[in-house]
C-alpha cells in the first residue's frame, strides 16, 4: 500500500503543479485582458505570468482557447453570483442591483471582447452562446424575484435588459466623459415602473 501511494503522489503532485500553473496564466491573461483588450500579445501574458511564450503555447495552443477560457471562468462567476446573491442580499431587488453591478464589471473590463464574438470564429460563437445559456437565465431568475415582491414592474425581459446594458457599456474607452454606469442607474431605476410596490423610497424611484 505504501508503495501504490508513493506511486502515485508524484503524479498527483505534477497535476496539482499544472493546475495552479495554468490558474496563473489565466489570472495574467485576465489582468492583460482588462488593461490592452483580447488583442493584447501574447507576450505581454507571459510578462504578467512570469513564463516564457512556449508555457503559455503549451496550455493555450491558440488565443481564442484562452480567451474563451479566461472568459469562461468569468462567466461562470457571474452565474454563480446570482442565486447566492438572492441569499444574502437584503431584498430581491437588493439582489438584482448587485447582480447588474457585477454584470456591468464583467462587461467593462472586457475590452474587444464584443468584436472577437461577432467574428467567424466558432470558438468565440461557442463563448457568445455559453454566455447567454448561462447569464440570461440567472437574470431572468432576479427579475422573477424582483417582480414577484413588489418591487419592479412586471414583463422585463432578462435578455433585453442584459442587451440594454451591454449597449450602454459602450464607449467608455474612448470617452473619459462618459460613466456607463451613470447610464445603467438610470436604466435600473427606470424598472420600478407604476407595477411596483408602492412601498418603494421615493428616491430611489426617481
């Protein structure tokens, strides 16, 4: 038994070594990413990372696998938000305010990310539709609750609204004027329509 255990850890030790290898170069693709865009070098990555091109060649033989990759992990944060916002936020709508805050984060900080998935690249369809099966349902999900307390009008629909969003997030990079999240407040507030609990602060419905 000792010796299928010494067997073995070096193996496992060599994957958890990969694991957290490939974890840093995604964390330094990420922080690349927000600063120069999806189009950034390459190198520029392996700066931030502290390896060499060929490590990163190695993990990520092409850019759109670690774009989709960086952006997969992300989205898959922003889905998991949802529900544990719904826990522990103090209402529905507290929820749902904080979920499009992270929203708009996400959708911010992902510079020529919107360019690379209208492109003819399958890699990056596949991450446009992956992030639409996985956010619109967690949307659709804090408006139900939202509308079900009273507290936004009823008939907001979860894709309309991330599209809304989206749309407004656009320009801020090259507009040190504009604030899209200036935008997105008035956007949220215009939720609480004449449907809504009339408990609702006067200030916040204006």
């Amino acid at each position: 038994m000792t010796e299928q255990g010494s067997a073995t850890s070096p193996r496992r030790a060599r994957r958890a070594d990969a694991q957290r290898n490939e974890r840093r170069l995604l964390d330094a693709a990420a922080a690349v990413f927000a600063a120069s865009g999806v189009d950034a070098p390459i190198r520029e990555i392996a700066a931030e990372a502290g390896v060499g091109l060929g490590t990163i060649y190695r993990h990520f033989p092409t850019r759109t696998e670690l774009v989709v990759e960086v952006y997969g992990h992300q989205v898959e944060a922003c889905a998991a938000a949802g529900p544990r916002l719904l826990t522990e936020a103090a209402s529905p709508l507290d929820a749902l305010l904080a979920w499009v805050d992270q929203f708009v984060d996400f959708v911010i900080t992902k510079h020529g990310l919107a360019d690379a998935l209208g492109s003819d690249d399958t890699g990056f369809q596949r991450l446009h539709a992956y992030f639409l099966d996985r956010l619109v349902p967690v949307c659709a999900e804090l408006l139900d609750a939202a509308e079900s307390s009273g507290q936004i009008a009823s008939g907001v629909d979860a894709y309309e609204l991330m599209r809304g969003i989206g749309n407004l997030c656009i320009g801020h990079e090259t507009d040190a004027r504009y604030n899209p999240r200036h935008m997105v407040g008035l956007l949220t507030r215009g939720l609480r329509g004449s449907g809504a609990d009339s408990s609702t602060p006067p200030s916040a419905s204006a």
